[in-house]
C-alpha cells in the first residue's frame, strides 16, 4: 500500500455558462479542478474542453434537485455567474444556508444590493466595479509615470 | 391596508377585481408596460413600470409606505429577492410570493418570507382532499343505506364553535372521523376544540345523521 495519498481536486460549481461563467468554467477546469458547470441551455456548453474532471448538467440553478445533482453537498465552492442578479443571490443564499457551502461567489450587476447580501455572507462580485476598478489603477499608473 | 403588488402576468387584473380598492390602498410594480397602463387607467391604481429587484424602483414606488407587498412573477429568484429587500431594507410589515417551485417553499419561509404561494401545492392539496373523501366513501359500504358519510363545514354561528369534542352530544352509532383545517387532516379527539372553517367528516347511522348534522348547525 502506498505512503502518499493523492490529494482529490477540490470541487467547484459555476452556475450560468455565458460571457461571464464560460471562461472561468475554462479556467477552472485548466487548473485541474473538479468542476460541474449548470446551464439552463446545454448550447452553452460547447466549446467547453474535454475532461474527466467536468461535469455539464442542463437546469435551473435554483432548483434544489438540480444543485443536488450537480454535487452541491460537500462542494468546496459555488459561483453563481448567471446573467441574473436575482437568481445569483437566491443561488448564493441557498447553497450558503441549506448546504453550508463555505466559499459562494455571487456576480451582482446592480451595486445597490451589495450591502445587503454582502451582510449575509455571500462574497460578491461585481464586474462594473473590477472595470472601474481597472482603469483607475491604470489611470493612476500611467499618472505615476508622468505620461498623465 | 397599503399593498404593493409586483408582477408583469395579467391575472394581476383578477387580483385587484377580488380586492376591494375601497378598502385597500394599492400600487402596481409591473415590468409589463402595456398592463401597467392598462390597469392604472381601468382602476386608477398608481402603477410604476420598471424592474422591482432594483432598489430604485422599489423606492420610486415608496415601498416604505406599505404594510404588504405580494410578488406574483414568474421567476422565484426575483420574487425572493423583493420580499427581502420590503423587508430587511425597508421594514415592510409582511410579505406573501407566488413560489413557482414547491421545493423552495420551506427557504423562502426560512428567509423571512411570511406567505408563501403555490400552485401545485394547491391543486396537491385538493386531490389529497379529495382522495381522502374518496377513499372514506370506498372504504365504507356507502350503498349500503344503513351507514352514511356526509361533510360538514363549521360556520360562524355553529353550535359546536370553540367547543371541544366531548362536549358535543353525539348519539350513539354517530362520530365526527376527520376533520380538514388549514389544509391539514387529522383524526379529532376528546379535547380536539371545533373551529370555525373546519371541515367535519361525521359518519352515523341512516337514521342518526339528521340529528347528528343538527348538532353541528
């Protein structure tokens, strides 16, 4: 019997395989994770690579039996990246309170509810604040090197 | 009662119909413009037109001002998240949403939701009525003219009100075998107390029902 143990991946699920969630279901999967994509629309994974570590399933991510499928019990992390702020935050506050996720990563469009659900314990992100975000570093960079 | 509805189907016009727009203060928040024109024209409800999970919207509809707000889209997600908003960022009193899957009943009642509404948990609940009812009358020799099974329904004014079981003078060859309150069956007992709205199933003799249906009038 083998002294060393191969450490499993650990398992992440990425909720929504559009603009936002396909390229971190890539990512993800490149790094060797074990990862389940969820998609209302099975066309949205195409394109996916091929791996023994991927799982697609086609659902509703806020249907409990879809999540449940998908492996949420015991799942390291969840990212809801749906292009719906609504579904990401019922996503987020499900796995958080009747799975026990630890790690739930929520996309937001709309800042004005960030507070609210940042209060419940869901990690959000917000892709109009990481562009902003972006520039203003950069700004202040290209400032620093006097080409501002 | 000040109620703010959000929803974007057109049986919200049913809905206003059924409640009395004397009685009750009502706004609309619909995504539908066309129905939100609509009803603020027919029944001169203030309507706002535009998305209710966003916080301006909800603020342009003073949400602040109101003791109920009802969410009957069709997307649980979004139903979910106003009741949580009215309520965590704008102390509303109560909420009620339309729950499209049973399965997120007992979540969103977890998250402060105080009424939740499903359709097929509604039509569940009436065929399980139903093959309750249906069960007793296959189960019992109905044809047999000797025993019969009849319903009851406790009004306002029934004798047998706030009383509990024994206190009721059942003859003999007569009892009260099930009784349907708040969409639950249960067996009565001795202490089990009548109340109004309860559905009684009595079973008795053929020529004990009519005295025995009295009792409950």
């Amino acid at each position: 019997m083998s002294i060393f143990h191969k450490i499993p991946p650990k398992h992440m699920i990425v909720i929504g395989c559009g603009h936002f969630g396909f390229p971190i279901v890539e990512s993800l999967i490149e790094q060797d994770y074990k990862v389940t994509a969820i998609d209302l629309n099975a066309k949205a994974f195409a394109g996916i690579p091929l791996s023994m570590n991927a799982l697609m399933i086609e659902g509703d991510g806020t249907d409990p039996e879809t999540l449940e499928a998908a492996g949420v019990i015991g799942a390291d992390a969840v990212i809801a990246a749906t292009n719906d702020d609504a579904v990401n935050i019922m996503i987020s506050q499900m796995v958080k309170q009747k799975y026990r996720v630890e790690t739930v990563i929520a996309r937001l469009y709309d800042l004005s509810k960030e507070k609210t659900y940042s209060n419940l314990g869901v990690q959000v992100i917000s892709p109009v604040s990481l562009f902003t975000d972006a520039c203003l570093q950069n700004w202040s960079m290209a400032k620093g090197r006097g080409m501002i | 009662m000040n109620i703010l509805i959000v929803c974007e189907s057109p049986k919200t016009i049913f809905l206003i119909r059924l409640l009395d727009t004397k009685e009750h203060k009502i706004s609309l928040v619909s995504k539908n413009r066309e129905l939100g024109c609509m009803i603020e024209e027919t029944y001169g409800i203030p309507v706002v037109i535009g998305d209710a999970t966003c916080m301006a919207v909800l603020e342009q509809a003073a949400i602040d001002h109101f003791d109920l707000v009802l969410t009957l889209g069709e997307n649980d997600a979004e139903n979910l998240v106003i009741c949580e908003l009215a309520k965590k960022e704008y102390h509303v009193k109560k909420t009620a949403a339309l729950v499209n899957n049973s399965d997120n009943i007992a979540f969103f009642t977890q998250n402060g939701v105080d009424h939740c509404i499903n359709e097929a948990e509604l039509f569940a609940s009436i065929v399980k009525k139903e093959s309750i009812s249906d069960g007793i009358s296959k189960f019992l020799p109905t044809r047999d003219p000797a025993i019969i099974v009849k319903e009851v329904v406790l009004g306002a004014k029934s004798k047998v009100l706030n009383k509990k079981i024994w206190e009721i003078p059942f003859q003999k060859q007569s009892l009260a075998a099930c009784i349907f309150r708040d969409g639950k069956a249960f067996i009565p007992h001795g202490n089990t107390e009548c109340r109004e709205g309860d559905r009684m199933i009595i079973i008795a003799d053929q020529d004990k029902m009519e005295d025995t249906i009295t009792l409950f009038s």
